[in-house]
C-alpha cells in the first residue's frame, strides 16, 4: 500500500486568502485512484499546513505532492523539506503553473530546489499517476529521476542535469478523471468554512501574453460532460443549502462563452430556486459571445457579475501582450445591458504594460468611462508570472521593465519555528512609463476604485442627471484629495508611501525584512503586507465614510455650478442627508449601538423615491414632495453576514470586509429606509 499525502495548502497567518475548497488536488486523487484502486494507494488530502505537517511525521507517507503557484510555492518548498527531514526516502512531487517553461530556467528552478524529486508539469493528473504506478510496482527513485518520465521534470542524481519528460497530450474528455466531489473526496470541507470550486471547462483559446494559460498548449480546451456538471453541482447543493453566503467558484477561463455552458447555468438557476444556493460567484466569464453571458447571468438572477475586461485600450500594447478585446460597439452594448439591468459594470487593467504610457493609460480610462460607461476599473500591477512570455528575458529587455519584488498581499506565516513568505515580482516601470507615473496611476486607481463602488452609486445617477462626465468627476477627486486639502487626503498618502515601501529590490531582501520580529508583528497585525487598494480602500470606507460622501456631493456642485439651479442644489442637500443617514457603513460596522437604533428624518424632496426608480426616473427636483423617513438596520441579517465571514476569511476585521467587498453587494450593509409619511 502507497501512502500518499497530497496539498493545495494556503497561509492562514493573516487571515484565509483562499478560501476556496482544493479541486486541483481532488482532481489528482481520484484519477490516481482510479487508476491504482484504493487496495494499492492511501490518499489524504489537505489545505492546513500545520495538520499536513503533523500527519507526515505520524503517518509517514511514501509519496508528498504539493501544488505550487505563486501564494503557496514557498510553504509548499518547506513542507518537503520537513518531508524529507522525517524520511529521506519520502518521494516529493510538485505540480502547479508557478514554474518557467525554458528548460534551462527549469533546471535552475530544480537545482535551487532540491527538496522536489519531480516537477509535474502543465495538467498533473495522468503524469501523477503514471510516477505512482512505478514507484508502486518498485521502481527506484534515482531511476526514476535519472530517465525522462512524460510530462515530469527532475534533475539527474549524477550529472545535475534537467531530466525533461515530453508533454503528455492534452485531455479532452475531462470525464476520464472521476469526480472527486462524486466520490466524497471533498466531503470534508463542507463546513461552511470553504467555497465550493468546480471546474466544467480547461484551456483558453487567447494567448495573453502575461498568463500562463495564453500558451500555445492551453488552446485546446477539454471540458467534463454537461451531465457530469449537473450531477457534480447537485451533490454541493444539497451540502451547501446550509451556508447560503458562501459562494460558488467556478474556475474555467472563459465561463459562459459556451453553449455547453447554457445548460449548465440553467442548471445551477434550478439550483438556486430548490436549495437557495449559490447566491454569489467567483467566476471568469469569457472574451467573447457576449449575449450568451448575459443571458446566463440573467439565468443566474444576475448574482453573476459580467466583467468585461479590458486590461488596456491601447492599441500598441493590445498587440504586444497578444490580447483582443470586444470592438467599442459591441463593448458599448454590453455595458449598456449589464447597467439596464441594475448590475455595476466593471473592467480590468493591468498596469504597466510594454507600450503603455501614462497619457495612453488615462485616455483609455477616459474612454471606457465617458464613450462606453463602465461604473468601475479594477486596477492591477503587471506581475511577471513564471512560464508567461511577459516575464521572458526577450520582453523584459525590449521593453525594459523595471521590476521589484512585494510580498504576496498576507502570505505567510510560521511553521517549524521558520517563517516562510510568499514573493512576487511586480513591474513598476517599463521604457514609456516612469516609476513616478506608475504610482501617479496607482494614486488614481485608488481614488477610482473607492468612488466607483456601489456604495456611491446615489452620487454616479447625479452626475447623469447633472450631465457631469464621471471620469472627470473622479479626476478632479484625485487632484483635490492629493492636494492634501480634504479629510481623505492623509489615507491618501498613507498608501501612495505604502506603494513605495513595498517593493525591494530582491526576493531575499523581502524575506530577510521580514523575518526580524519586530517587521513581522506588524505582518501579524495587519499593518503592513496587504494588498494596498483592497486596504486603503476599506480604509477610506470605515473611516472616512461620511466625509467622503460630504466629499463627493461637494465636488458636484462645484462641477456643475455654472448649470446648476437653486432647486437642484436644495435636493441635492436632500440626498445628501439620505445617503448619510442611509449608507454610513463605518458606523453600521464599527458601532455595536448604531445598529440597534433607529433614526427618523424629514426631507424637502422623496429621495428614496427618485433612488428605487432607478436609473431612467425622473430627475431628482421632479420628486419635490416633503417625506419623513425611518432609517433601521436589519440586524439579524447582518449578524448572520458577520458570523458567515469571520468563518470564511478569519478574524482580522479589516480584511473580512475587504474581502466582502469584492464577492458580495456593499448594499447589505446599509439601513433600510421606510417611508412613514
Ligand atoms: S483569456 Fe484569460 S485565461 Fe485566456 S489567456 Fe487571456 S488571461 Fe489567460
């Protein structure tokens, strides 16, 4: 009988960063088993790094394989190191996209990392198994490692050369690899402390230049049978009905792209209206057929947000990194749907990228917010992902990109009396984008991001009525708050430092800073290591909640000044006593008081009224009626979130609700307005 322990483990020192159940593994074991029978093979599965330490000095498996990307590969270094402290003999196998594709760059990733006996490369499950099988029948390890074993790498005992298995072919029938959900593999974590993950599609037909899915060998993409899904996403209903919160994490590259997925979302819409399940989505949706998105995220009742992304919109570095997005017609009308039907619409960026300039960026900001309308950009700092041609030498030198090195927002931690901390190389500045103007754009992006959450959404219907360009608005935002005139514009500076101090030259320089206790408490705390915008974001809505709303209704009138009637402002001093008594999210989570107590206010205009009808009502003076309101929090629905997310993502406060922010609506955290007369 092969033991085998098997580990898709996640840092929990700061807080769950994943939280969603380990599939990659699940998938690994039960095609092993399946091919080794469970009279042959043992297998655990774990996601706790301390349990799997445990159980390898008890256990003692003959096999340790754990995933590596670039959240876990340097916990994942150190578990083997303790696997083959307890058993020299114990055979270490890593698999997982954190990995170069250049053989030479492999043999220097092996070489520094003894510890690994075999890398499993691209999909781990037919090649896993196939090193089980032999080391089950006797194999010799130092055989095995000194021939090329299909879709393996290892370095040969005695030359130190790099061993390269051929690629085994892609699969495309996924429904070889039995369920691991179907077979109670993943049974454990049905606890409501973990999101369940399903995988209906693998591959991606793009070749993004800064993925390490845009490679040629991804293109295929093999799916699981329509019935297989169905089946799959019953069994988790049926555990889930419990945890209504928790959401469903679909990880395809390009979900809804397909008409095979169609089905699938009816599927799940079934599933809603019989178990109450899922209520939320982390999911990719594709690059293309549009219509077929919306219309399963409609299926899905619209709890699946449609991101569009963009990534840039200029159109030099669109065809460096290899990337097409959706024509500005057709970008236009999906955006004018996802809004009709009351959803945010978001995009992506990624920033900088070969080409891109500091004016190309805002002019495609400027763009997607003015000519196409999207409610909110989600900025991101180009990472330079293993294996991607972004981080090859041949890009990095044409380009020249500046990279530094940040640890990985909250992952680390302390295990064996060693601390181990995940790093991540960053490009902060290419040939066309200074450092200065790389944090100039991190500036806005915070700004941006804060404003354009829902959140503020009261405030984006006033500037359409008012006919003030949002872009504009959140530009003129920037420059007041980074004057350092406003109540925000010390978090404001806080996090441009932060931006700064992150990022070091090395990886080791990172480590060794953090490995003096005193830096690492504040790891511990929360005060440094996070992801800055989720950070400062939160920041600016716990602490500055009702300033910035005073912010942004100021910043109006001034815009519109020169238009703006003596009606128009009087209701908008009506709206803005609304949003205060309605959205003052930093007391409704920060004050055990606020949340019992009710609050009556009486308005010269019906705002509440203008607000339900949405975004094509009459204008706000239009709803001239004096009203009396009562403002009320629903608090056995929000004791119920905050039991819910403590479960998920830990107890450091800040970092539950930032994390909230970004899977679920911030509506749950506003009074309920009644209208009393
Ligand atoms: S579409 Fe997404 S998964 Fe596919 S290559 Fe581009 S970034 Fe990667």
């Amino acid at each position: 009988m092969i033991k085998i322990a098997l580990g898709d483990l996640r840092h929990s020192t700061g807080g769950k960063h994943s939280v969603f159940m380990p599939l990659g593994i699940g998938f690994i074991a039960s095609y092993a088993l399946s091919q080794l029978g469970s009279k042959n093979v043992e297998i655990r599965l774990y996601d706790d790094p301390g349990v799997i330490i445990k159980d390898i000095k008890s256990w003692k498996p003959t096999i340790v394989g754990l995933s590596n990307y670039c959240w876990n590969s340097e916990l994942s270094r150190l578990v083997f190191r303790h696997a083959k402290k307890v058993n020299p003999g114990v055979v270490c196998v890593a698999g997982g996209p954190d990995f170069p594709t250049d053989h030479a760059e492999c043999e220097a990733y092996l070489l520094k990392r003894p510890e690994i006996d075999f890398y499993v490369y691209f999909e781990g499950e037919f090649s896993f198994a196939a090193l089980v099988k032999k080391i089950h029948r006797g194999d010799k390890i130092h055989q095995l490692k000194g021939a090329p074993q299909d879709g393996a790498m290892s370095i040969h005992p005695e030359t130190g050369n790099l061993v390269f298995g051929e690629p085994l072919p892609r699969l495309m029938n996924m429904d070889e690899i039995p369920s691991p959900y179907l077979t109670g593999l993943m049974d454990q974590w049905f606890n409501g402390c973990y999101a369940p993950m399903i995988e209906t599609a693998r591959g991606c037909p793009f070749t993004c230049g800064y993925c390490f899915i845009g490679q040629s060998w991804f293109c295929p993409v093999g799916t699981f049978s329509v019935q297989r899904m169905k089946d799959e996403l019953t069994y988790i209903a049926q555990r889930m009905r419990k945890y209504p919160d928790v959401l469903l994490s679909i990880c395809d590259s390009n979900f809804g792209m397909y008409e095979r997925d169609e089905e699938i979302g009816k599927h799940i819409g079934k599933l809603q209206d019989e178990f109450g399940w899922p209520n939320s989505f982390d999911v990719t949706t594709g690059k293309a057929n549009y219509d077929r998105i919306l219309r399963m995220a409609a299926i899905l009742k619209n709890k699946m947000y449609v991101i569009c992304s963009v990534q840039s919109l200029n159109p030099k570095t669109l065809e460096v990194i290899k990337r097409r997005n959706p024509s500005m017609d057709e970008y236009q009308r999906i955006n004018a749907e996802i809004k009709k039907r009351g959803m945010v619409s978001s995009t992506e960026a990624i920033v900088p990228l070969p080409e891109e300039t500091r004016e190309s960026f805002f002019k495609g900001l400027r763009m997607v917010s003015n000519i196409i309308g999207v409610d909110r950009v989600i900025p991101y700092t180009t990472m330079l992902l293993r294996g991607t041609c972004l981080a090859s030498k041949e890009y990095r030198e044409k380009y020249q990109m500046q990279t530094k090195y940040r640890l990985l927002p909250r992952q680390f931690g302390e295990y064996l009396g060693e601390k181990c901390f995940e790093v991540e190389e960053v490009c902060v500045a290419t040939k066309t984008m200074p450092f200065n103007d790389y944090l100039e754009v991190r500036g806005f992006s915070l700004v941006s991001n804060f404003f354009s959450t829902e959140q503020f959404d009261i405030i984006h219907r006033h500037l359409k009525e008012l006919g003030v360009s949002k872009y504009d608005f959140i530009y003129h935002l920037w420059e007041l708050i980074k004057s350092g005139k406003t109540p925000l514009s010390d978090i404001y500076s806080r996090y441009i430092e932060e931006t700064k101090e992150e990022l070091r030259d090395s990886e080791e320089s990172i480590r060794d800073y953090f490995k003096e206790q005193e830096n690492y408490n504040k790891l511990v705390s929360g005060e440094m290591g996070d992801n800055l915008i989720r950070k400062y974001t939160t920041k600016l809505l716990l602490e500055k909640c009702v300033p910035s709303i005073d912010l942004a209704y100021a910043t109006i009138e001034r815009m519109a000044n020169k238009t703006i009637t003596k009606d128009a402002r009087e209701s908008l001093a009506a709206a803005r006593r609304w949003a205060v008594a309605s959205r003052n999210i930093s007391a409704v989570l920060r004050d055990d008081s606020y949340i019992k107590i009710s609050e009556n206010l009486k308005l010269p205009y019906d705002v509440n009224a203008w607000y339900r009808e949405g975004y094509n009502s009459n204008p706000l003076i239009t709803h001239n009626k004096p009203t009396v309101y009562r403002f009320y929090c629903d608090v056995e629905n929000l004791k119920k979130i905050f039991i819910e997310i403590k479960n998920l993502y830990g107890g450091d406060f800040y970092f539950q609700i930032g994390k909230l922010l970004t899977t679920s609506s911030i509506e749950e955290f506003w009074r309920q307005c009644e209208v009393l007369k």
